[in-house]
C-alpha cells in the first residue's frame, strides 16, 4: 500500500462536518475532494467568475468578488447542505454545492445542484467524480428531489446531469439576456 503524505492523513482522519470522509484516494491523478471553507473563496471565485465574464452557463454579468463567494459558502452550510472542492495539491480545479430549491418549509427535501470546473481541467471526468461525492451526502441527509438548471445550449453539462439519472423536465424559452442574445434555461430533475 502507497505510504500518504501527512496532508493526506490529516485529511482521511479529519471529521469533516458532511458526516463523510473526505476522500483522497481512489480519485484519479492525486485529486482530493473535501468540504469547502470561506478560505477557498478566492480560488473558488477564480473559477466562477471566469464563467460569468465568458460564458452563458451563470446569468450573472459582473464578476463576484471573493467576500460575496465566502459569504455563499457560509450560507449553503448554514442550510446543512454540501459545498465541495477538488483539488490537485494546492490547486483547485473545481467544486460542487446543492443550494436549497425554494425556501419555504414544504421544499426541504429539494435542493438544487451546481457545478464548475477549472476550464483547463474539463471533459477529464472531475464533475462526474465531485457530482458522484455531492449526491452520496444529499441522500444521505435525506434529500428526496434534485434540480439543476443549465442555460442551453450546454450538451457537456446536459451529459452530466442525464449520467446522474436527471431528466428533462422543463425549458424556459429565452428568459435570460447575456452578451446581446437570449439564453433558453431547461431544468433537469431525479428523486431518489
């Protein structure tokens, strides 16, 4: 068996509040998945906003700054929901969270999930991995019903969640306007 370094060791003896281990191994390439923390607000926000200045998949049109990301983060654990990172040694290529899907009372069992991605570290099975950890914990907590909503066109992130056993349940036509054009929104769903 591969000897772990003492970060690694940390990591597998340390009681992460999502009530899973947070796994170093058996992710490909030395990734590490693990809760997230307000510390990671800044990497996590180098990741998001690069999606928000070039891309259709956020409606948010001005970069987030990293108080706000931390502030979001605080808020998704205050839910008792999972925000998770991946990360290869200090860099991180990606994260994972379920938000709460509508806040009164009756929808606490629904929660609606999110992925993003380092653009360099895309199509290398990383949002599978984080999406497999993040649906193990909601079912655990008990969450019933999953939403995801993904501005189209969007054929990577439609495989994703159609790999996860979400279905198409709804298409909103041109509810979003970004860089000049109107975006379609189609949400995706599963129960457990």
């Amino acid at each position: 068996m591969a000897r772990r370094s003492a970060s690694q060791a940390q990591q597998l003896n340390a009681a992460p509040s999502d009530g899973l281990r947070n796994t170093v191994n058996p992710l490909p390439e030395e990734l590490a998945i693990r809760t997230a923390m307000t510390a990671d607000a800044t990497s996590v926000a180098g990741i998001y906003n690069h999606y928000v200045t070039e891309t259709i998949v956020t409606f948010e049109e001005k970069a987030v700054p990293a108080s706000e990301i931390a502030r979001r983060i605080q808020e998704v654990g205050a839910a008792s929901l999972p925000w998770l990172v991946v990360e290869r040694g200090a860099r991180m290529l990606g994260y994972a969270y379920a938000s709460r899907w509508n806040q009164r009372a009756a929808y606490r069992y629904s929660a609606e999930i999110t992925v993003y991605l380092d653009p360099a570290h895309t199509r290398r099975g990383i949002g599978t991995q984080l999406y497999d950890h993040l649906f193990r914990i909601l079912r655990s907590r008990g969450i019933r019903a999953v939403m995801g909503g993904i501005a189209l066109p969007n054929e990577a992130s439609v495989a994703l969640h159609e790999r996860f056993g979400l279905s198409k349940v709804a298409h909103f036509k041109e509810v979003g306007f970004k860089f000049d054009r109107w975006i379609d929104v189609g949400y995706w769903q599963r129960t457990f």
